[in-house]
C-alpha cells in the first residue's frame, strides 16, 4: 500500500483530512502507535498518535524512522507551524477525529479479508435478481435506507414501499440526476468512493446533493452514457459498506437495463419498419395491416389520428454538440421514450415508432377516447410532450404537427402525409416548438404544394407582392410587413389595427398608403387584399422575412 491509498481508504472508512498530502507514491510497511516506548516506530511505517502538540523532538523521530506520513487523532485544525514544518521534511499529514481510536484505524486499514467476503455475499444476492426491481428492492434491504432508480429518461421507480417518498420528493421538485441544472452547482459534490479488498480497491463515483435540507446521493448506472442513476437517501453519509453494495447494484442493474434497452430497441426497430411500410403503401392488404398492427398491440382498424413530433433544427443541435452516433442514437431512443411515456398517461391504445429524426404516433379511437375527442387529445398530448422534453433535454426542442382523424385504415398514408405538412407549415409560419394541425393549415397547405412542386413559381409570386416590402422594412427597419399583416389579420379594420400596433389611425393609413406605392396593390381592393395574403403566407412558407427588427418610426 502507498500512502495515497491509505489516504484515500481512511477519508472513505472515517472521513480523514490531509493537510499536507506528502509523497503520494510512498511505501507503507505498516501502522505504529505511539505509545511513549522505546523503539514504537519501525522504518517506513505511519505513525498513529494522539499528542497535544507534534513537538520538534517528535518530528526528529519521525524523519529519522523515514516514516511517510503521520496520522494525528485530534479535533482541532492543525497550527501553520506544524503543516509547514511537516511539508519541509517531506512528510504526509493525515487527521482523524478523536473519537476514533488507533485499533479502529488500523482495523480500518487491515481488514481486507472481512470485507471480501462481503463483496462476495453481496455480489450472490444481487446477481440473484431476476429483474432491475428484484436488484433494486435487494440493495435496499443490504443498504437499510431507501434507494429508487432513476432511468434515462428521468422515470422513477422506489426500491420498494419504504423508497416511495424519496421518489415523491424528487418528483415534487423535478430533481433528476440527468438534469444537474436543477441543483445549484454550490450544493452538488462528486468524488469517487473507495473500500480496500486483498488484492486492491473497488471505487464508485458518486455525487453528493443538497436539496433544500436534505442530503442525497446517486450513482451512475452503466458506462459513459449512463442508462440510468441508483439514488440514495441514507439519512447522512453513506455509511462504508455502502461502497461494495453500490459496486455490485450498479453493475447488476447496468446488465438488467441493458436488457431491458436491448429489448426496446428491438421493439423501436420493428415498429419503425412497420410505419415505413404503412405510409409508403407496401403493406399489401389492409387485413395484413391490420394484423401486424395487432402484433405491436394497437387496434387500428378503426382509423387513427397520426401526430408526429421532430426535433428543431436537428442538424445544428448535432453540430453544436458534436455528439457521436452512439450518442445520437441514445438521444433518439430517450425522444421516443419520452413520447411513449407521455402517450401513455392520456391513451390506451396507439402505436408509436421512430422513423429518422422524428417520432410517429398513430392515434386510434377508444372507449376513452372516442373519434370526436381525438383532436382535443392529441393537443394536450402534444402540450406535454414539449413541456417533457423542454425538462429533460433542456437545449433541445420539438415541433409537432397532427393530420386528419381518418376512419378508414386504408387512408391512413393520407392521414401520416397530412401531419407531415402541418408540422413542416407550422414550423416555418410559427418556428421552433410549433403545434399545428392539418385543419388549421387552410390556404397555406395549397401554397405549401406548389412550394414542392414549383419553389420558382412562389418564388415569383412572393416577389411580386411582398418581397418589396422586405426589402424596404430590413434597409429602413421600418414595420410594413408587420402593419400590412396585422391589418389583414384584422379583416381590414384600421381601428383595430392601430389598436393592436399601439399606433395611430393616421400612421397606420401611411403605412398602407406606403404599401401600395412599394407594391403597386390597394388594400382597399378586395382582389389586391387576397394578393398579399396570400403573398405574406408565401413570404413565412419561403423562410423571407426583414433582416433587422423593427422600429416604430417610419421613414
């Protein structure tokens, strides 16, 4: 043993300090109490003592054993004269409190033996666990505090009946391991946990948090992408057997998540196969669709309502985080989780898949939810799959857009290619984290469609409406293309207009008078009034818009 690893086990068994570290790397050929006889202290080995005071004569002797380090049993902060001296001769300085004595700090030290066979107790009883539950509940009980799991997407689940206000606790106030901002930094401590077998150590990382007036704990679960966090409410400090316990859980439940994210991605995989088909047609016929839709547990033969929820400005998200495919395929899979989680809570029947950078809900009818409810359901569910993911992946966002119920499983490629085009138009007129339904779209879908078809043709339309407009309010910061839109918005009230602007009646009619001579279109006319509504929506589906914000004054 050297002395960085007896200064590690003693600040893990009894919260030792070292004030002046000493040589990391020096030997330890044992431990020597000073008990005032002559010849107490062998060559290289700690001195364990309880001195008021480490006098000049106690240090000769100290150096001339060439002892590493010197433990001191005491309570009070260690006098500056002392630390240095000890750091001039090159020695290490361990304090303990008093209230241990040396047989407890050599038992700390020299019982390797007891504590292997503990591991080895433990490690039968977790491996023994059918499931991540039984592992769970079995930690609990060789810990005896509460302890819950946290998975990769912030779910919750008590290490049995005596964990569940622990769980309550956290939920109340959104505290997740995977979301560290949710505890200042001041109140969040991390360092690895050590116990000393016979043949080395075994460590844990764990992370110590004040939450408001309690002391919690957790541990990652897996490797460098967790796949969930062990968290533990002892009460005070971990006490230390807890390090071995901790060993063995996270490595026992790792394996059982792994099962559990294998079995999943599975899942995931055949479903995306199965929505590839469907909303290409290749499902043969509608029974055949109807059958494997079962297979996934969903009935669809009464229709279904499609949502589809896509990540915002997805490869930019990648670029700013230069994330690697592991990590971008763990980012998907935590999305549809997230989605299924929620969809759960307002449905019970409904298929879900991933498929590319999006996440596809098929939303069928029910006993719960009949046809006409449908719409309304899928608002709030959308409602909470933002508000979801806003809470777990906090720099990332979502857009959402719903097609048509449609009664027919037939139409559903319909019902899917109608969502598409809400979210894609609802994105673009409204930006990040939209909501949008095919039912709202009205006019903007049929610009959308020539958008796909003939881009050079609403190209051209937009020029010879708005786009001069544009140009004007992004070189003079003037605000036409918000008065003109605000104005038709209005169904061509002034007052309204001016009331909504915070603007006067007359500044509002210069600004319509100025629209018309920029683009050659009358507001006053019914057939130029259509014209530029249509030509403000091509503008948002175009992505145009003035370049710099606008100002009140006109010019």
């Amino acid at each position: 043993m050297n002395l960085r690893e007896l200064s590690r086990l003693l600040a893990d068994e009894l919260e030792a300090r070292s004030p002046v570290p000493g040589d990391a790397a020096a030997r330890i050929r044992g431990l020597a109490v000073d008990d005032g006889s002559e010849g107490w202290l062998g060559k290289e080995e700690v001195a364990i003592t309880a001195r008021p005071l480490l006098d000049t004569a106690f240090l000769e002797r100290i150096s001339e054993a060439s002892s590493p380090a010197v433990i001191w049993r005491t309570d009070s902060r260690p006098p500056e004269g002392i630390i240095e001296e000890l750091r001039r001769r090159g020695i290490g300085l361990l304090t303990v409190s008093g209230v241990h004595s040396a047989g407890r700090i050599i038992s700390a030290v020299f019982e390797p033996d007891e504590k292997l066979l503990y591991s080895h107790g433990v490690a039968r009883e977790l491996l023994e666990g059918l499931t991540a539950g039984d592992v769970l509940a079995r930690a609990g009980r060789l810990l005896g505090f509460p302890v819950a799991v946290e998975d990769s997407v912030g779910r919750l689940v008590a290490g049995g009946d005596e964990a569940g206000e622990l769980v309550r606790f956290l939920q109340e106030r959104g505290v997740r391991a995977s979301k560290p901002d949710g505890v200042e930094e001041t109140r969040r401590e991390r360092r690895d946990r050590y116990v000393r077998l016979p043949e080395g150590f075994l460590s844990v990382p764990v992370e110590r948090w004040r939450v408001e007036d309690r002391e919690l704990f957790w541990t990652p679960v897996g490797g460098r992408t967790p796949s969930g966090y062990l968290w533990l409410d002892p009460g005070g400090d971990l006490p230390a057997h807890a390090v071995i316990v901790l060993y063995w859980a996270v490595r026992t439940l790792a394996a059982e998540l792994g099962k559990e994210r294998v079995r999943l991605e599975t899942e995931l995989s055949v479903r995306g196969e199965f929505v590839d088909d469907l909303i290409h047609a290749r499902y043969g016929s509608v029974e055949l669709l109807l059958q494997r839709a079962r297979y996934l547990g969903a009935d669809l033969s009464r229709g279904a309502l499609v949502l589809i929820v896509d990540i915002d400005d997805f490869a930019k998200y990648l670029e700013r985080r230069r994330l690697e495919e592991p990590a971008i395929q763990e980012l998907k899979r935590r999305l549809a989780d997230a989605t299924h989680l929620q969809a759960r809570e307002l449905f019970d029947n409904y298929l879900l898949a991933p498929r590319s950078d999006n996440v596809i809900l098929f939303l069928p009818p029910s006993g719960s939810t009949p046809p006409e409810a449908l719409p309304e359901a899928a608002a709030r569910l959308a409602t909470r799959i933002q508000r979801y993911v806003k809470g777990l992946l906090p720099d990332l966002t979502v857009s959402i857009g719903t097609g048509r119920y449609t009664p027919d499983p037939a139409r559903l490629p319909e019902a899917y290619s109608e969502a598409e085009m809400a979210l894609e138009i609802g994105r673009r007129i409204r930006g990040p984290s939209s909501f949008s339904t095919f039912e709202e779209t009205g006019t903007y879908k049929l610009l959308f469609r020539v958008l796909k078809e003939n881009p050079e043709e609403l190209e051209a339309f937009y020029r010879e409406t708005v786009a001069p407009l544009v140009a004007y309010d992004s070189r003079y910061g003037t605000e036409l293309v918000e008065t003109l839109a605000t104005y038709l918005r209005n169904d061509a009230s002034m007052a309204k207009t001016a009331a909504e602007l915070f603007a006067h009646r007359h500044t509002v009619r210069y600004r319509l008078e100025r629209i018309r001579e920029l683009t050659g279109l009358n507001v006053d006319r019914s057939e130029d009034r259509e014209s530029l509504t249509l030509g403000i929506k091509a503008m948002q589906l175009l992505g145009h818009a003035p370049q710099q914000p606008a100002s009140f004054l006109d010019r």
